[in-house]
C-alpha cells in the first residue's frame, strides 16, 4: 500500500474544531460506527475517537463492538486486521494511501519463496503485516510477546521470523536462538531513530527514564550504554506502545526520553501528566499515520470511504495465524 512522496497529498481544508467533532460523531452515530485511533494518529483524531491504542488491541475491540461499521483510524495493514477479526462488519480507513513501510517490506510471494528455502521452518510474523502474509504465518506475534511466542516453538525446529530485523535481532538477543532466521525489513521511521542521538539526549538528562520500541534501530545502542554503565540498567525500559503507557503510570522518573513515532507522546502525556516525556527524535513522524487528517475522517463518514475488503480464503487463513498468538499467552501491545 506505500505509494511514492508525491502521491502522499493527504485530505486538507477542515479544522478539527468544536464543531468538527461534533459532526464527526453525529455522522458516526447515523452510520452505526465505532471510531478507532492508533497511538501514532494526530492528537484531534485520537481526541475524537471512541477508543485509542495499538492496532491489535483496537481490532480486538472492533470485533466485540456491537456497531456494525468500523472506521480504523491507522494504517492499511490495521484495518486489514480489524476485517479478519471482524468478518461480518464493515471496515472504513479514512484514506486507503496510508500505507506502511515495514508492513511492505515482506510480500505473501517473498514469503512463500522463503519458506521453499527452508522446508519445515515455523514462520512466526508480527502482526504489523498484510493479511497475505499473515494467511502465509503459522504463529504471529506482537512486540511484547515475540520472545514467549519464539520461546513455544520446539527448539530443534527452524524459525523464520519477520518482517522487522531490529524486533527479530531483540527476539535473537532474549532467547539466544541460533536457528532463527531474520528477515531484514524495518519501518523507516523506527529506524530512523538512531543509537548516537540516544546517547546524546541520554547524556543531557542521565535521570531519564528511557522508553524504547523495539523496531527502533536505537534499541541494540540502548543494551550497550546500559551494559557500559552509561546508562543505569533499570533506566532501560525495551516496550511496545501498550507497554509504554502501563510503565508511563508506575515510573518514579520525572522525565521520559521516549524511543519511537512521535504521536505516542500524546498518550504519555494524558496518562502522566506530570512527567516531562520528550522525543528521542522529534522528526520521527510517519508521513502515513498523518494521511487520517480531519478532512480524511468526514470524508469516510459521509461517503462510506474507503472500504478495506479481504478475500475469505485469505482472512481465514490470517485468522488462524492470529488466534494461534492469542492461545500462546496475552498478546499484550499489538506494537
């Protein structure tokens, strides 16, 4: 679904004012919608939306919602899964261009050549891929259960794990599996946050606590400062995005240097107020998540655009893959 920069005009024209809002959820309730906003979205479309959170966390939602219409405020990969929780219902992302990097990384045809390669192999995929590939998955995984979904599989069989090489390279670090292949995908803005400005921002404010994704290309930089005793070990925080805000309201720390797209920081700071959470990387903002502008989000309520439709074969398929996850342990954050 990534289209080239210069496809990536998103919707404009409207304020996400008062009377915005109010249309947004008046046109909800005629169409019998529930609004979902991934952690990374524009602080007025998470405002607006009935429930916020990780893309598997919202899904799960969607499908035990009682509302017939799902309008996923996220990426296309998200409510890709929504509709394979959610079979029956109807599925709206606000703007079908919103793709993602990490989740392109790794096509159902790449995948299927792969495991030709390696006969046998369990192929465990984060859920931050195309329902394709998740039809092609026997186990998939989130960022906070990756190593106890690893760790279930016998350790004499082959693991293929993907797409995120810096997620798949934590998986490696925690079990010690020498049998795991990597696939070598990465979302462009998690690696874009880099081990040298953690350092720096950490050296600036050695009492931070640091909160770090594991997609993050800073997350092998964060284990070295700490093994050096640059870093206190404690300090060292490795979460998915639910993770973050469960350790936001138990952490002592003042400040939060914070490792991963830019939106989540509203979500920190609404759930802590009083800590001060800064950006290891204020330009890690995915040009994507932002495509759900104000305008995008009336325009699938008045217009019923865009429908996000997966093939029944296919989403059954993918469903599997998902539950297998879900009957290991708690999935925890979706990322």
């Amino acid at each position: 679904m990534t289209l080239q920069a210069q496809d990536l005009v998103p919707f404009g024209g409207v304020d996400a004012d008062a009377a915005w809002a109010e249309e947004v959820r008046r046109l909800a309730r005629e169409r019998d919608a529930v609004l979902l906003a991934h952690n990374y979205q524009l602080p007025e479309i998470q405002e607006v939306a009935d429930h916020t959170g990780d893309s598997l966390a919202l899904s799960r939602i969607a499908a035990a919602s009682d509302a017939s219409t799902i309008v996923f405020c996220g990426v296309h990969f998200m409510a890709e899964t929504a509709k394979i929780l959610a079979p029956g219902k109807t599925v709206l992302i606000p703007d079908a261009r919103a793709g993602c990097s990490l989740a392109d990384s790794i096509t159902g045809e790449q995948l299927r050549a792969w495991k030709a390669e390696h006969p046998g192999a369990v192929v465990v995929s984060y859920v931050n891929t195309t329902a394709e590939v998740k039809a092609e998955t026997d186990i998939c995984c989130t960022s906070s259960n990756a190593v106890d979904v690893v760790a279930s599989i016998p350790a004499d069989r082959e693991v293929l794990f993907c797409p995120d090489q810096f997620l798949g390279a934590h998986v490696r670090r925690e079990t010690g599996r020498e049998n795991l292949h990597v696939w070598a995908g990465e979302c462009h803005v998690h690696a874009g946050i880099n081990g040298p400005e953690l350092a720096e921002r950490a050296a600036a404010d050695p009492d931070a606590d640091l909160f770090i994704h594991p997609e993050c290309g800073c997350a092998t930089s964060a284990l070295y400062l700490a093994g050096e005793g640059a870093v206190p070990a404690d300090k060292v925080k490795i979460l998915s995005t639910g993770d973050m805000l469960k350790a936001a309201r138990s952490t002592s720390a003042r400040s939060v240097l914070v490792a991963t797209e830019v939106g989540m920081l509203h979500q920190l700071r609404k759930a802590a107020p009083e800590i001060d959470f800064r950006a290891v990387n204020d330009r890690a903002s995915c040009r994507y998540m932002k495509m759900i502008t104000p305008a995008a989000l009336l325009r699938a309520l008045r217009e019923g655009r865009d429908e996000v439709h997966v093939d029944a074969d296919t989403a059954a398929r993918a469903r599997a893959s998902v539950q297998r996850m879900i009957e290991i342990g708690q999935p925890g954050g979706g990322e």
